[in-house]
C-alpha cells in the first residue's frame, strides 16, 4: 500500500511537470518513467562497483565506461539545472547524451531498455529537470514494493486526469479476476492487449502475496523472471510503460511483443500460454485483410472483441484457463459472428462462469455494461453447469467520480466495506466453492444454469435471460380515500394560512 509520503512525493513530481508546461497526462509518465529508469541504471552499476570491489575484481557488466560517468545520475543531480539540461539535450562523452545513452543500453539493463526506439525526451527547461530529478532522487526505492506502490500510483493517475482512461483497467477488478483465475507455479500467463501490463503486475503480485516459498526454488525465480510473463501490444508507450511497470514489481525479463495480436504477423503464436488475463479493446473493426487467417475460421468477423475470444483459443494450450473482460454486446448478440463464437466457447470448450458487472465500473471513459468470461480451453466441450453472479455494487461509486464507498481502501475498495457496497469478496468466496452454489436460486444473487437451458437458448449469457425476478404486491387505497386524504391535507393547510394571517392581523 502506497504511504502518505510516497504519495505526496509523486504527486508533487506531476504538479512540477503540469505547472512546467507538459499537461499530456500519458507524456508525464513517459518523461517520469525514462528518469526513473534513468536512475535504476546508475543505481545497478552502484551495486555492480560494490560487488567488483568486495571481491577485487573489474566491473564484470559495465552500463557506463569510464568516459560516460557524467552522465550517471549520481554525478548530474549534483549539476547546476542548465549543465544538467545540456547533458540531456547535447552530446558529451562518447558523443553521447544521458538520453542516448540510456536508449543504447541494451539488454544488460532490462527489458525496458528494449522498447527505447522512438523514445523522446519532452522536458523544456533546465529548471523542470532540475526541480524534477531533486524531487526523483528523495524518493526512497529499496525494495520492490515501494518501487512498486510508486508506479502504480503514477498509473492510477492517467485516470484521475481524465486522459487515456482507456488504457487501465480499474485495479480492483483485476484483482478480482487474478484471484479467481489462481495463478499456478507453472503457468504461461500472457495479455494479448496488455496496456501498461496490470493484470500481469497483478498475477505477479498474487504469487508473492499467496505463495512466497515457491521464490525459495531456483528453478522456478527463473522462470518467473523470463518465462512466466507474457505480453503483445502495438502502441509503443504502452509497450515502455508496461515493461518499467513489471520491472519495478520485479519482473525483470518478461516477454512483450510490439505487435497486434491480432495481426497476420502474430500467425505462428498458438497453444503456447496456460491462463490468459486480458481486457481486450471493445468496439474496434478491422478489416478482414489485415487479421490473421485462422481467426477468421474460428469466427467471421471485423469486430475485436469477439476476434479477441477467437485469439484467446488459439493461444491456449489445452486446459489453460481465461479470465477476460468483455461488453455485455458479446452475451446477446443475436448477430451470426455473436453466436458462433458463444457456442464455440459453451459447446467445445467449457465455460465456467459469467460475472455481470454494473455499467459505471468503466466510468468516467465508458459506460459501457461489461462481463468477466471464465473459460477453460478443452477441444472436447465439458460445459455442465455456468455460474452467473450480479454485480451490483464494486466498493466504488457508479457516477464519473467512481469514489470509495464507505471505510473502502484507495486500492481496492474492500476495507471495511459492506457487501451491499462491494460484491467483490462474496464473488471470490462463493467462486472457490461453486459446489455449494448449485441449491441457489434464480432470484438468488448468484445460480447454475444448465447446458441444455444455455442451448435452447440459442447460446444467450445474459444473466436476465435466467434471472427471476420476485415482485412484491403493493397494496393501495382506494382512489376514493386517497382523495379525501388530499382533501383533509388541503383543508388543514388553509386552516393553518387563517391562522397566520390572524395572528399577523
């Protein structure tokens, strides 16, 4: 959990840059991302020079040489604000800037040195990086929560600025999804429109919190830093954003893919990932050209949500489970492209279970009603039972101010917190035991509904297809005492006027 200082510092750093004269939201964290990146590679030479000294050897792998020590940030912080400027915007050592230098760093660094093409620095003044690095370098960034927390913050603030919601995914609900998809030891994960990579942050974070021991295994602190972690994306600041997020949660090499998922070059990506997490784009329309072939075989369609689904099965090894986000279009759709990809799912795949969120969850960018598809991939069907649950209430506000509810955490919204305000932990609790669900009934929040009954209704997944609703008899008076009431209300208001004017008399 982010700490009031922490939170204080970042949000300063955001003022600076905003009163500085850079208002773009996403270009704030782009600039604050490089200088933090920026700062990570002196702070990995440091303790490089720490371990070549303790032992008496040379500096094994050198991300600076020794021409290149002013452009450290140990050494330009120290600078007056104009040296500092010039060391970011015009050639020294090597004929290199600070800004060049750390586009040229390569693998040694990190993933995040990968994704550095195109890469721009938009910092106008000397006095705003000089005021900004200051602010940069008080932070204290030890450990991977705290560096962490800071990043997610910074993230969490493309929403409160009321910009580029569309690429973040509201955390809680990630949560929710990671926490009932149970992220194994040996899984693949993979987010084929992966953003700035928070489900992936969030199964991460998962494994930490639920199962620290496995990081004891060798075996397996190597797979999770390289091949537990997978992500496509074609936006190139998404893809730098996404990689410097998962660094800073201690994911040092995952694999992100600068391509589109959905593209005829990503053909040769399938059976390859056992839990798919996503919140694939909603509304978008390709052209049947530029998507890739076998998606269109398992569904003939330009629209990306239902292409997406097609993606996620194609991806999957068989038994690899999908937790995915998707509009509530996708469970009615009485379009030819709808059902067939409902039943592809429900008839050769099984479905497990169909969350109905409120429509205010993806507010202030969307209002859009959404659903959470649980699916397992199986090439055989086993579709028995669907689990269906309601959503009312997230432990946030349903208007544009999405506010916490109650004593509810910034985070989350679960602290403290009413069911009647946040559904979120009843989901997860009755989802891990979904035997005990099978008595409920249709006017229960949560039920089972049947294969045949999904069938027969032409693969429909809306939960009010299923739902009863009990409708209380309310019983009235007869218009004809109604009326009197009004008339005996009416009479002691004039009465009581009387009595005013009187006493006024």
């Amino acid at each position: 959990m982010i700490t009031g200082e922490l939170k204080s510092q970042v949000d300063k750093i955001w003022d600076a840059f905003w009163t500085g004269g850079i208002s773009n939201p996403l270009t704030v964290i782009e600039q604050f991302t490089y200088l933090l990146f920026i700062r990570r590679l002196d702070e990995k030479q440091l303790l490089e020079e720490k371990k070549a000294n303790m032992i008496g050897v040379p500096v094994q792998h050198a991300i600076y040489t020794e021409n290149q020590q002013e452009l450290r940030w140990s050494a330009f912080k120290n600078k007056d604000p104009q040296t500092m400027f010039d060391l970011f915007t015009r050639p020294a050592a090597g004929g290199l800037t600070v800004f060049d230098h750390m586009k040229e760093v390569g693998e040694k660094a990190g993933v995040f040195a990968q994704y550095m093409k195109g890469a721009t620095f938009m910092i106008p003044t000397p006095r705003l990086l000089d005021q900004v690095v200051q602010m940069i370098s008080l932070i204290k960034m030890e450990d991977r929560d705290t560096k962490g927390d800071l990043y997610e913050y910074l993230l969490s603030k493309i929403a409160s600025a009321g910009t580029n919601g569309q690429f973040r995914t509201p955390r809680h609900i990630i949560k929710m999804m990671v926490e009932m998809a149970e992220p194994k030891k040996e899984d693949t994960i993979c987010d084929p429109a992966c953003g700035t990579a928070g489900f992936l942050v969030a199964a991460g974070e998962y494994i930490h919190e639920h199962h620290k021991d496995w990081f004891h295994e060798k075996e397996f602190r190597a797979h999770y830093n390289s091949s537990m972690f997978s992500g496509f994306e074609f936006d190139p600041t998404m893809l730098r954003i996404g990689a410097m997020n998962l660094q800073l949660h201690g994911i040092e090499s995952p694999n992100l893919i600068g391509k589109d998922a959905l593209s005829e070059s990503n053909g040769d990506i399938r059976d390859r990932y056992t839990l798919i997490l996503a919140n694939p784009p909603f509304k978008g329309s390709l052209d049947y050209d530029s998507v890739e072939n076998s998606l269109l075989k398992i569904v003939q369609t330009k629209k990306t949500e239902l292409l997406f689904l097609g993606l996620m099965l194609r991806k999957l090894k068989t038994g690899g489970r999908c937790a995915v986000i998707i509009p509530d279009g996708v469970l009615f759709g009485s379009s030819k492209a709808h059902k067939q990809m409902r039943e592809e799912i429900i008839a050769n795949h099984k479905l497990n279970a169909v969350i109905s969120m409120p429509s205010g969850v993806f507010k202030p960018y969307a209002g859009v009603s959404t659903a959470v598809l649980f699916f397992t991939k199986t090439n055989s069907g086993g579709t028995d039972q669907v689990w269906f649950y309601d959503m009312k209430a997230d432990g946030f506000s349903l208007d544009d101010k999405r506010a916490p509810l109650g004593a509810s955490s910034p985070e989350g919204g679960e602290e403290g917190v009413g069911h009647e305000q946040n559904n979120i932990p009843d989901i997860i609790s009755r989802y891990k035991n979904l035997p005990a669900e099978a008595d409920r009934k249709r006017t229960d929040q949560s039920f089972m509904v049947p294969f045949e009954e999904i069938k027969a209704n032409d693969w429909d997944l809306s939960i009010n297809r299923y739902k009863e609703i009990v409708y209380e008899e309310v019983a009235y008076d007869p218009p004809a005492d109604i009326i009197a009431d009004i008339k005996a209300l009416d009479a002691e208001r004039t009465k009581a006027l009387q009595t005013l004017e009187e006493l006024l008399g």
